[in-house]
C-alpha cells in the first residue's frame, strides 16, 4: 500500500473512527449533571460504580456482600437504593460490550463482579471509586473491566483444552497497540486484576529484549546509511533468542517451585541510549502462572512486499527483511490476541509529546517537541506499511474467535 492508497486507507479509517465516536455520543445521554469537560465519547450507562452498587445490591440478595464489606464499602450504601431488572439492562452499555461477548442483560446479571473489578482497579489508579469522574468511569467501566473480563473468559477457555488433573501452559495474551495509547496502563491493569482475584500473571514487553548496547551499536555501524536502524525500536534491534527462551520459561511453569527471569531493558542507562539490565536485577517469577501478558508497538506486524515498504521508505526494506522471522519466533507462541487500532497512527506524535512535557512539568529532563519529532519519526514508516494489514486482517494465524480488536480516538477513549 503506497502513495495515495495509503493516504485513502487513513483516511477512511479516521472517517470511522468519526462516526463511532457520533454513533456511540447519539445513543447516550448525558444527563445535566455530569462534566463539562468530559472526552469526546461520553457514557452515562455503565459508568457510575455508586448507582450500580446500589441498584445490584438491592436487586440480587445473594450478591457477595462479604467481598464489598471487606474493601469498607458502607453498609448504607448498598441498601440506599432500588431499581428493577429491567430497569438495570437498559442503562447498561457501552462501545465494547458486544465485541467482548456481552449483553445490557448478560451484563445486568453479573453486575456484582463488575461493580467489584471497578471498585478494585478504581483504587489501585488512585480514582476515588464513588466520585470518578466522567473520563474515569469511560475508562473503568466502558473499557478496562470488559477487556479484563474477555481475557478471563480466555483463560477459561484454554484451560478447558486441558484434561482434569495435567499441567496447564499459562495462556500467552498478545496486546499490540501504538505508543502512547495508554498500552502500559491496560496491561499493569490487566495483571493487577488477574493477580488479585487468584490467577497469578506476568507481563513482558518487547521492549525488554533490545539488543544491549553493544550489539545495538553494532547493528548501526552495518546499518550506517539507515536511519531507522541507527536507534533501538525497529524490527532488528530485538533479540529474538532471548524472547524465545523467554516466553518459554515462562509457558513452563506449570507447578509450584518453578520460577523463571523477566529481562529487563533499562532506557535510562547509557546516557539515555538504554542498554539491558544486569540479569540480577530481574524480577523472578514463580510457578504455577497462569497467564503471559506480552505487549508491544509492533507485535502482529508482518512483511510486506518489497516494493510496498520502498515506496513508503526505502530504509524499511531492511527492516521489512528482518520482519519475516518475528512470526516464528513470537508471534506463533501467542494464544489470544488484543489489537488496540488508533484511526492515525499520527496521533503518535501528540501522545508522546504529552508525555515528555508531564515528566519535564514533575522536573524530569523529558524531551522537547522537536526531539518528540526525531524520535518518533523514525517509527512512522512501520506504521504506515504494517499498521493496515494488521488491522484488517488480524495477525497472521491468529483465530478470529480469540482476537478483540478495539477502536480508541484522540483521547484514548474506546469507540468501538
């Protein structure tokens, strides 16, 4: 896809991102006290943890009282209020629900443990969970909690392929999504939840298995004339070996008394040119796990054809060629995926730039805008060449059945 096609691509995928974000504002209705600030998809329904804790606890007596009790919400609280069933199911939604396999109904029966992740993940970000605001609760209940709770839905399923009794593999989960999107957050949120409600989870990045310094230093001097060589990020500058010695560790422990290491990247270290942690400084995982978290910007990304890339830049030909052999390496070893797609990979720049000035606001030596520019420059041409083909068609031997693709705008906020 090059020139004017790629162009028409983006163009049409803003465009629906545009009208997801119209569609999801006409079907709710904000009532008149909520925000004025609030993002661009605004969601009364499935939102406000305090209603939804009152309305549930009334409606269904043999709701878990003892878990509510034991994070001190008020006994007052959950008998203030009464609302009927159905009453319930018609406030309940959201731009997510129906790709995560819910239902207003299905969602209305099980609010207990929807109220319960949200108060939980509401305190471990630091929300006050009966006063969220608007854009907090859009982002507990309209995006973090059905994810979390599709990923769970997965884990029951791939345990399922196990007879009573044999060790099951730790399900693999693939997120990919740009930088600067808020991947971070969703996954520490991801494994907070799963580690707190009893199924113990480890998550890695991609960016942990860079090149050291050294090797980097290496690829660039056979690489001198390509700048997107030049620094870590792009599709050579990983060791492979070591994600797959990696995620092998980790898929096998199975029983109790196993433990494996999580590499670590450190990106301050080498004057800020990053370079690998000392293995002793690795976090230690320990067995039984069951789930693997791994994340990053270009995980599903495949090659593509040779005049594609060099129409977009011909310094991604060697980056394209390097591409082929993160599918054998990777990618195969992922069960589900999670493909979080942005309508312009544009957006990169603003999200980073925000960044850099919240670390240089707390007294951090963030980067300038410009340097945002340089750097970020050096990722754009991947987007533009991997970016469509993963997004219509999923990663390359993924199931559609154990894929969610999401939509987010500008703002972060899911559309659908």
């Amino acid at each position: 896809m090059a020139g004017s096609q790629w162009h028409g691509y983006w163009d049409r995928r803003r465009l629906s991102v545009k009208r997801k974000e119209v569609s999801q504002s006409e079907n709710d209705e904000i009532g008149a006290g909520t925000e004025k600030s609030s993002p661009s998809i605004v969601a009364p329904d499935l939102v406000d943890v305090y209603e939804f804790i009152c309305r549930s606890c009334v409606q269904k007596p043999q709701m878990n009282y003892e878990f509510f009790q034991s994070m001190c919400v008020p006994h007052a609280l959950l008998h203030s209020k009464q609302s009927s069933s159905p009453e319930i199911a018609s406030r309940l939604g959201g731009p997510l629900l129906a790709k995560t396999g819910f239902t207003k109904e299905s969602v209305a029966q099980t609010i207990d443990e929807w109220c319960a992740i949200g108060v939980k993940l509401s305190r471990k970000l630091g929300f006050n969970e009966f006063e969220l605001s608007l854009s907090e609760k859009v982002r507990i209940y309209h995006y973090y909690v059905p994810v979390f709770l599709w990923c769970k839905w997965e884990l029951e399923l791939h345990t399922l392929k196990y007879k009573e009794g044999e060790f099951v593999r730790p399900l693999v989960i693939g997120i990919s999504a740009p930088q600067g999107c808020g991947k971070t957050t969703i996954v520490d949120s991801l494994e907070y939840l799963f580690n707190s409600l009893g199924s113990h989870a480890a998550a890695i990045s991609i960016d942990d298995f860079y090149l050291t310094a050294s090797s980097q230093a290496e690829l660039a001097a056979l690489n001198c004339d390509n700048h997107l060589l030049k620094m870590r990020g792009n599709a050579g500058s990983h060791d492979l070996q070591l994600g797959i010695q990696t995620l092998k560790a980790l898929c096998s422990l199975t029983s109790s008394g196993m433990t494996a290491k999580l590499p670590h990247y450190d990106k301050s270290a080498n004057a800020g040119y990053g370079d690998r942690a000392d293995p002793s400084k690795w976090a230690e995982v320990e067995a039984p796990l069951k789930v693997v978290l791994f994340e990053g910007w270009m995980l599903g990304f495949e090659p593509e054809d040779e005049c594609t890339v060099a129409a977009i830049d011909p310094q991604l030909v060697a980056v394209n060629k390097n591409l082929a052999a993160y599918n054998d390496a990777w990618h195969k070893m992922i069960d589900s995926w999670i493909i979080i797609q942005v309508g312009d990979p544009h957006w990169v720049y603003k999200w980073r730039q925000q960044a850099e000035a919240g670390m240089r606001a707390d007294g951090g030596s963030g980067m300038t805008d410009e340097q945002v520019a340089d750097f970020v420059s050096t990722y754009m041409p991947a987007y533009k060449a991997y970016l469509p083909a993963l997004y219509e068609k999923g990663p390359h031997g993924a199931s559609p059945e154990h894929t969610l693709r999401l939509d987010i705008d500008e703002d972060r906020n899911p559309v659908g």
